[in-house]
C-alpha cells in the first residue's frame, strides 16, 4: 500500500509543472545526536528504532531520544546491522554485536576472538548483512567474515572486496575496479561477461526489478541479470556520473533513491524517467550520503554531516525558498496554467523548475485574485494586472488589500485599501475603471457583502463596521454603523465572514454572527467548537480552521462529524499566524501559504491515508523515579513510596516522524492527557497499583491500540504489612494495657470507695463515739458537778451547824462534848473521801490537769490545785468557799496569793486562764 502512495506523492512532485515540491525532510544535527559528524551506515530494528554507524561510536534513535554508545576501543565504527534482538557492527579490526539490558541499554559483546588462523590486516569492516543460511556476514576490503553459532570463517580474496550482495541465492562480491565474483567453497570465482566494469570501482549494488543493479563510483550504473552486464540505459545514469554514485535503495514500484557524494539523493522513478533532488538546495542539511535505508514510509540518510529522515508517501509536499529571496509567501493563485505567488518581495511563478520573478512587481503583495479572466495582485503600491511577462497599473489606490464581488452586479467589485474602499470595474473594452468610495478613509483588511449595498468591514486595530452604501453606483458612503452593545466582540484585530449569507466575525478566538431582525450580535452556535481557532478557507461543503495555539493543528470538517486533523510538523512550523491562508486549486488540491513557501496538500489522498493508516503502539523504553531506573520488561514495577513524589516513564514510537501521545493513568489517582512527546512525567501520586495506558495519536486524531504499563506505588513504611502487623501488636498491648489500666484503676476506686467507706465509718463511729464522750463527759461534768454540789452544800450546812454551835457554846454543859461535837463537823468538813471522789471525777474530764500545773508550777500547794481545780470547773467564790470549809474571803485571799504563785497580771482572768490551762 505504502507503495503506491509513494509513486502517487513522487509522481505529482515531478510531473506538475516541473515544480520542486518534495516529501517533509527532518534533519538531525550534531547538537540533537551529539556524536560525531560523520554517518557510515544506517539500520533499522522491527520497531523502527534506528541505529547509525557514527564517528563517535553507535548512535541508537528509538523516536525520542538519541544515545551515543562507544566500543571499548573508542574506535570509528563503519557499519551496522540489526538481526534479530541483536545489533552488528563493524570497526578498525574489530566486529561483534550489542544487545539491550532490562533497562534498554546497549552492551557490547567482541566476536573477534572467535577468528582462527587469521591475522588482520589493518581492515575496517564496511558492510554487515544477514545471509539466508542464517549466517552473519561482515566485509572488510581485505576478506570476508562468515558469523555462525559461535564460529567465525574467513575468505581472504586476492584483490579489494568494495561490495558484496545476495543475487539469485549467490554470494556476489565487487572486487573494487576488477569486476564481480562469486563465493565458492571459500574462494571466489570471475563472473563472465563482465568486461565493462573493468577498471570501474562498483561502490553498491542492490536488486532491482529482478536484476542486479551495480553502482559504480564514477561511470554511472549497470545492470546484471546473472550472464548479462549492460549499461543501465536510464536518462540519470549522466547526472550519476557527475555527481559520483555512492549508495542505491529501492523504494519498490519501479521508484529508487540514489545517493550521491555531491548532490545528495536523486528520487528517481523509471516509470515516467522523472525525478526529484534532495540536496541542500531543497532542505537537506549535507550534499554527500554515505548510507540510506528504506523503513516502511521513511528513508533514512545517513550524511557526511548529520541525519535526515524523509516522509515519501506524505500528502503533503513542500516548497521551500532557502535562498530567501522569495521571502514570506500571502497568497497563491493558479493562472493560466501557471502558479503564481504573491509574497512580501513581489510576485513569482513557476516556469518549468524554475521559480521566476515578475519583473516590476518588487514591494509588498497581499492579495492575489483571478477576476474577469484577469490576474489581480493587490499590491503595497496599489493594484496591478499580472502575467508571466507584465505588472500593469489597475488602480493607484495604495495596499489592496482584499477584493470581493458586489452582489447581482456585472464585473463591479469592492477592494479594501490603505486608505478606505475602492471600486473596481471591468469595462467592455477590458480596461478596469478604478474610484475611490467616498466618505470612508480608514484602512480595511477584510470584506463581505450583506446585501449589495451594506458592506461589512474590518479595520485591523479599530474593528469594524457595518457601512451603509449609496443604491446604484455604490460610489458613497451613506452610513457607518458601529456596535458597542455589552455582547459585540472586541475591535482588535476582527475577522469577517460571509458563510452561508450569515455575517459571521471572529474576535480573541470567539464566533459571532450579526442577526439583522434585532440589529444585534451574538454568539454564532454553529462555530461553537471552533473557539481559539482561525478559519483559513471555506466553500458549500467544508472549511479549513487552524489552531492559535503552538500546536497549530490545521482541522478540515464539514461541521457534522466529517473531521480530519492534519498535524505534519514542517507545516506547524512554518505556518505564519494571522497570515496563513488555503487556496483551494480543485477538488482534491489545495495550497497553503507558508512562511518560507508553501504547501501542496491533496485531501483525497489525507482522507485515504488517515482511514487506512495502520498507527504503530508505542513502546515503553524506561521508568524512573528520583534517583533509580526500572526496567519495564517484567511484570509490576514496584517503586518505594520514599521514591515516588517524581516519576518518568519513557516511551517511544521510531515509525513516526515527532509522534504525540495519548495516556491513561489508571489507580487510586486518575488523569488522562495528551503529550508531545514521549516524556510523561507524575508528581505525588499516592501509593497503590496503577495501569498506564498509552497510545500513538494519529492523523485526524486517531488513536493507535494502547501499550500498558503496571506499577505499583509501595506504601510508606508506616502502612507496610510489618507495620501494621507491629500497629495490631501495639493495638493489642494498648488495649490490653487500657484494660489494665482500667481494672487498676476500678481496684483502686473500689479500694478508695472500700476506704472512704470505712473512714466514713469510722468517722460516723468516731463521730458516735464523741457523741457518746461527750454525753459521758457531760455526765460526769454534770455528776462532778452534782457531786461538787452536794459536797458544798453539805459543807455549807455542817458549817452552819458549826457556827450555831458556837453561837451556842454556852449551852453545852460540859466543853468537852462542845469540844467534840467541833472536831467532828471539821472532820466532816475536811473529808478526804469527798476530795477522792471529786479528784477522781475530775480527772476522768481533766486527765493531766494537774500534771502539766504542777509541771509549769512546781511552787503550788494540794490547797493551790484544790483552788485551781474549782476554779476551771468555772465555780463562783461563793461555791468554792463551802468546799474548801474556809470563808468567801478566805477564797479571796487564795485566789490573790494562787495568781501571784501563778505570775498573773491583775488584769487576766483567773478562772479563763485556768480553764483553757
């Protein structure tokens, strides 16, 4: 399929007009590989990653990123080959091959040691090719090396060996300037009939169309059909000579890519005999191609100074003015047979291969337009009539900028200027009568008819406005009308639109539309989708938007479904914002104004190649976090939680030229997003398992099947499975120890209540006790005092039967019974028993009352703690007199003399102080 697409693409570059629109090419310099200059060989792995035999050591490219890896030996590597899981090289007497690790980097491992019975020869090895017996063939110009199962064989010609190839199941070597030979039980034999190479270096050969075609280094080539050599008759073979042939890749169906020292790669197609060159003139960053290689739709060249990758089978082609002088392209228009190109320095053409400039037409063009059979170019200087050979004076009116047909009117238009409006008609004559519209001198970009007398208008910095014009000639201004209502758009930098007889404006990337019933703008619905995006070319049936933003993304839809998204990255890069412009040439062509040129897009064959393209799955090269790489060939990535704030993972699609992506990140955080490139990067994800889905996107946005990544984010150490077994443990010894506690702490308040209860009771008992005390005490105060009583009152009457005796003495007969009776009462007076029970009594209330009296007064006499003892029982002088069986004044005098033993001051009180004694 990709074939006949690339015959398709090939064909319209050669043959339109001989116009040198060619296939995208990206370079890669030393700054984007950084390995040396110089490119010896390419090869390409299943996947498409590209491997390049470089100066500095192998560079290997997996669509994202460029690695420089070198032999042990730091030596120049020449060739390349990638069999298999295996890549070959070849270098200064050393050969062997490099495989990935887990982490996708490459290690070498020497096959030279394997060589018996052979000595090099100061050789280089040039060219690494599989065999179909299975054999790894490395060639040196000195001998060739067969490779198998860990054993090595050597031929060892007699001559230079410049070539070698596979031919109908024979080994054919190129014996530099002596012909070909065939490998035979390890020596050579003279192919027949060969007599016109002689002499001639064969640098290449390859099959072509089932016979051998041999490049040679200055002669051109020849064809081989295994007993016929001939010279290859095609009109190229000249050109070959003189630029000096140097490699030869079949690009299938009858096309070949040639490359040379001097004028880098021919696209040649022997089908029509026409081709195309891609050399420095037209992108390519070197003229000398030391390798090529075709990978499904891309040809690798390897340069004397850099890398190029060339799209072939792209429906878009690309011209490019590297010379400058063609300067920034505005507009395109297809005349007479011829496209013409209005830029920033003038206007050109095509003739032949050549572009060509229009001699007179120097200065600034805006505005290329067919009318009336007539090319118009709206000009810096005004407008002008062009043809190949002519730049003729329409209208002297500065800057035309834009010119649109007046509604139901013959040959009149109205173009936008410098300075206001200019009518133009086409008289019968063929002349073109040229008038100022009067009333309106601002500058008008864009313009569109209402009705034939209301135009709309926009002004590049003030708006725009809705101007009414006189009916008829249209030669006035009648009426500016301005909005300024709160929906109206912007005034800067509008754009106007006459879609479908809706006037339609854009203004900061949003849509309105003008609806005559209310005389009001607003929001134009059918646009809705289309925010942020500028429209570069409508008809009946589709329209050509492109994104403001830096991914400028050009969307061809029809509204309803029908939508194809065209993200070729040399057109993102040179498309000019605000100044890009689609001029559709026919149904299925189409041009666009470019920076630097322009671009040839043919829709059919996009739509073609966007429903049948097969979109490569990307792979995923490495994932990393802060400070470790995981290989991601296994099963589950596991990553350490401590590690995981940043991670990187890596992916990769080598078949497309700067491929995007679309991901899925599934897990305990989610988020799905587009990337442009292959880095995509996560910050703080929690822990847990997570699926990577990522896809390649393709043209029109479609989406390849996705590749899936598994990872896991180990949890912290605080949330591993010991330390929730240790959290279970301490759980359990908490509760446990809660439980302790708790049993502890009801012991002990049942200890304390148990305590408190029997304080409490024995308070309560205590508390009877001295209740019980006290009402003893009080008792026995009360008995003491009954008992003091009665002591006294029987003193008191044994007193006063003493004082009537004697008042009475003289009626005793006999003294001596007077004598008697006298004795007797002072004997009952002063009864030692009445004073032992009352010092009994007293003590049971006032223990040591006594004790610590006669402790602090040793001076006090019986009589003194009598005295003291009635005295603390609170008894007046009056009761105390009977007690002691002396007078009230006798207490008196004993008091007085008790105060002095006890060293009172006259103003204390005897009777306090002894009672708190």
């Amino acid at each position: 399929m990709h074939f006949r697409l690339l015959s398709i693409v090939l064909l319209i570059c050669l043959s339109v007009n001989g116009q040198q629109l060619l296939p995208p090419i990206q370079n890669y310099q030393l700054l984007d590989y950084k390995g040396g200059s110089k490119n010896w060989d390419v090869s390409v792995n299943d996947k498409g990653e590209l491997f390049v035999a470089n100066n500095k050591g192998l560079l290997h490219f997996n669509g994202e990123q460029w690695t420089l890896n070198k032999l042990p030996n730091n030596t120049i590597i020449r060739s390349v080959e990638s069999i298999g899981d295996r890549v070959y090289t070849g270098s200064y007497e050393e050969f062997g091959y490099w495989t990935k690790n887990k982490f996708g980097e490459l290690g070498y491992t020497s096959l030279t040691h394997l060589i018996k019975d052979h000595t090099f020869t100061s050789e280089e090895f040039w060219e690494i090719f599989p065999s179909k017996d299975g054999k790894v063939v490395f060639r040196s110009f000195s001998a060739i090396y067969f490779y198998d199962n860990n054993d090595i064989s050597v031929v060892d010609p007699p001559d230079v060996v410049s070539d070698f190839i596979e031919f109908n199941d024979r080994l054919i070597v190129a014996g530099g300037s002596v012909g070909l030979f065939e490998v035979k039980n390890e020596g050579l034999v003279s192919l027949p009939n060969q007599d016109l190479l002689l002499g001639k270096t064969v640098n290449d050969m390859a099959i072509f169309q089932d016979k051998l075609l041999i490049g040679t280094k200055l002669h051109g080539c020849f064809l081989y059909d295994g007993s016929t050599l001939s010279p290859w008759s095609a009109p190229i073979n000249e050109d070959l000579k003189q630029h000096q042939l140097n490699k030869i890749t079949v690009l299938g169906n009858g096309l070949l890519a040639l490359g040379t020292i001097k004028n880098g790669m021919y696209l040649y197609d022997t089908v029509s005999k026409r081709y195309s060159v891609l050399n420095r003139e037209s992108g390519l960053q070197n003229n000398t191609v030391l390798s090529s290689l075709l990978f499904k739709n891309q040809l690798w060249l390897g340069l004397d100074n850099g890398i190029a990758r060339v799209k072939l089978n792209n429906p878009i082609s690309y011209y490019t003015d590297y010379t400058g002088t063609l300067g920034m392209v505005y507009d395109i228009a297809w005349y007479n047979g011829k496209l013409f190109l209005g830029s920033n320095t003038g206007v050109f053409y095509f003739e032949g291969d050549e572009l060509r400039f229009v001699s007179g037409s120097q200065g600034h063009v805006w505005d290329l337009e067919v009318i009336e059979g007539d090319l118009l170019c709206g000009h810096n200087t005004g407008t002008y009539r062009v043809t190949e050979n002519s730049f003729e004076l329409v209208g002297a009116i500065a800057g035309g900028y834009q010119i649109i047909k007046v509604p139901d009117a013959s040959s009149a238009y109205v173009q936008g200027t410098y300075n206001g409006l200019a009518k133009f008609k086409k008289m019968d004559n063929g002349k073109w009568e040229v008038t100022k519209i009067e009333g309106f001198d601002d500058p008008i970009k864009q313009l569109c008819f209402e009705t034939p007398n209301i135009l709309w208008a926009a002004h590049p910095y003030k708006g725009f406005y809705r101007i009414h014009l006189e009916k008829g000639a249209n030669k006035k201004v009648k009426r500016i009308q301005g909005f300024e209502n709160d929906g109206a758009p912007s005034e800067y930098n509008v754009k106007l639109y006459n879609i479908k007889n809706n006037i339609v404006l854009n203004s900061e990337g949003n849509w309105f539309t003008y609806n005559p019933i209310v005389d009001h703008m607003e929001k134009f619905e059918a646009f809705k989708n289309y925010q942020n995006k500028e429209l570069l070319f409508f008809d009946e049936q589709y329209f050509w938007f492109v994104d403001d933003k830096e991914q400028k993304a050009i969307i061809h839809t029809n509204l309803k479904g029908d939508s194809l998204i065209i993200t070729d990255l040399p057109l993102r890069e040179r498309l000019a914002p605000d100044s890009q412009k689609v001029i559709r040439v026919n149904d299925s062509t189409s041009y666009i104004t470019l920076t630097d040129g322009f671009a040839k897009i043919n829709t059919h064959e996009l739509k073609s190649l966007s429903e049948n393209q097969e979109l490569p799955v990307p792979n995923f090269v490495v994932l990393k976090d802060q400070k470790v790489k995981y290989s991601v060939l296994g099963g589950t990535v596991e990553i350490p939680f401590g590690r995981s704030q940043s991670l990187a993972i890596e992916v990769a699609s080598p078949e497309y030229i700067t491929p995007h992506y679309y991901y899925k990140l599934e897990g305990p955080k989610e988020y799905s997003e587009y990337a442009e490139n292959g880095f995509i990067n996560f910050q703080n994800l929690p822990y847990g398992a997570y699926t990577l889905k990522v896809a390649t996107i393709g043209m029109g946005n479609a989406l390849s099947n996705y590749n899936s990544l598994n990872f896991e984010i180990l949890p912290p150490w605080y949330y591993s499975w010991w330390s929730l077994f240790l959290y279970a443990a301490l759980g359990g010894l908490a509760i446990y120890l809660v439980r302790r506690y708790n049993r502890k702490k009801l012991e002990r308040k049942h200890r304390e209540l148990m305590e408190r209860m029997e304080k409490e009771q024995q308070e309560r008992m205590a508390k009877l006790e001295k209740e019980e005390l006290a009402k003893e005490v009080k008792l026995k105060q009360n008995e003491l005092a009954s008992t003091t009583l009665n002591i006294a009152k029987k003193n008191e009457m044994i007193l006063e039967l003493k004082n009537m005796l004697v008042m009475n003495k003289d009626k005793f007969p006999n003294s001596q019974r007077y004598r008697s009776f006298i004795k007797k009462l002072n004997s009952s007076i002063e009864d030692t028993e009445d004073w032992k029970r009352f010092e009994v009594n007293f003590k049971e209330l006032h223990e040591d009352f006594f004790e610590r009296l006669l402790k602090s007064y040793p001076v006090l006499t019986p009589k003194d703690l009598k005295l003291c003892a009635y005295l603390k029982m609170n008894l007046s002088t009056k009761e105390i007199a009977p007690l002691m069986g002396i007078t009230i004044r006798g207490v008196e005098i004993h008091r007085y003399r008790l105060r002095k033993k006890l060293d009172m001051d006259s103003s204390e009180n005897l009777s306090n102080f002894l009672i708190t004694f």
